[in-house]
C-alpha cells in the first residue's frame, strides 16, 4: 500500500520554539488529515483539510492543502510540554474510503 | 463526543492462539477500520467494513479477518497468531462522507 513521505521523521526542540513538518505524496488527495498520538493512545483528530490552499488554524496550530494536492504542512508556534508526541498526516483521494498514513514524526521537548 | 472503545489495552498470547480484538463505536459511523502500527512503518490498514457484514481488505490482510455482524462493532481476528503479528492494533471509525477517523485507544498485542 502507499505510504506518505512525512518529514522529519523527529525533531528535538526547545519549549517555545515553532516547529514545522510535512507530508508529501506522489498521488493526488482530496482530503489531507493531522493526527497526534500521545504514548500509549490512538491518534487523536488535529485539523482536517479538504481544498486545495486552505489554511486551517486550531490553537497554536496551522495547517496547509498544498496546492498541488499532493502535500500538506503542520505548523506549532511557541511549543509547550504538552506538544511532546507523534504527529501523523493522513490523505484521502476521491471516492476511496481509505485513509494512507504518513510514517509520522516524533516531537521531543528539551529541558 | 464519538467514542471508540477497544476491549483490551495490553494482551499476551501464546503462537498459535487464535485471538479476538474487540472494537465498538457508540455514534452509528457507517465506516469502521483496523489498523496495525509499528515503529518506522507508520498504521498500516488491515481490514475495513462500510456496512454491516461488509468487508473489504486492507493493505496487510494476510494473517488476519474480520467480523462485523452489527454494526457498532468491528472485530479482528488472528487465526493463529505468531509472534510477528506482535504490535499496536487500532480501530477507528467514521461516519459518511470526507470526515476524519476517531480512534479507539489501542490493544497492545504480545504474541510469545
């Protein structure tokens, strides 16, 4: 099955530092998904996409529909403890009821 | 809030065992899914159901089935378990149309 290329693959960072990734995909999507999994829990629904260039914000969070359809970017601005997980992309494309996942990447908050 | 609610967070079972995952979601969602997550791979989809007694193969279905006679509850079954089936197994669920999963909390499954 298709995997995304979502990078990095982790990050280690200060508290209050902003923090950018992305997702990119050789198909074309639909739909593009940010997930976040804290230890030990299923992912939990972040921000949801569904047109091309749409900027959706929730919190300290934003998140982009690449033009092209086929990437997508997640941003957090002055990051806190609480951030500390690993952070999933997901697309969907027209008419499939499935969901491909990115390998996702793991934030690390330093002391 | 949609809740999706796995029976077990931590299981251990003998190879050869055949094992029951649970799955049940409480907000009517057409859609339920079962997912495997490992380290460096990301979730990989096993099975799904977009109706009751439905099923459709995943990427990875080979080793697993599925059962879903009603339709608030998706069950995953390993015939015989072996100790590469060893992983974090997630279900989720979605209503129609283009909406996000809701995920249960996880079964983390040893097989020894």
């Amino acid at each position: 099955g298709q995997q995304l290329n979502q990078s990095p693959q982790s990050m280690f960072i200060q508290e209050g530092e902003d923090v950018s990734m992305n997702c990119t995909s050789s198909s074309i999507f639909n739909t593009w998904l940010w997930y976040k999994q804290d230890p030990g829990e299923g992912p939990v629904l972040l921000i949801a996409l569904y047109k091309a260039g749409e900027l959706t914000s929730n919190g300290r969070l934003t998140a982009q529909f690449g033009i092209t359809r086929k990437d997508s970017f997640l941003n957090i601005s002055a990051s806190i403890p609480s951030d500390v997980g690993i952070y999933f992309c997901a697309g969907r494309d027209f008419g499939n009821e499935k969901l491909t996942f990115g390998t996702g990447t793991r934030l690390t908050i330093i002391p | 809030d949609v809740k999706v609610t796995q029976s077990s967070r931590y299981l251990v079972k003998r190879t050869g065992e055949k094992v029951f995952l649970e799955c049940v979601q409480d907000m009517d969602h057409e859609n339920m899914f079962w997912y495997r997550q490992d380290p460096g791979l990301g979730l990989r989809l096993i099975y799904f159901s977009y109706d009751v007694k439905m099923k459709e193969k995943g990427d990875i279905p080979e080793g697993y089935s599925v059962s879903r006679e009603k339709k608030e509850r998706f069950s995953l079954i390993l015939e015989s378990a072996s100790t590469n089936q060893t992983s974090m197994y997630l279900c989720a669920s979605r209503p129609g149309g283009y909406r996000g999963y809701t995920f249960g909390s996880g079964t983390r499954l040893t097989v020894v």
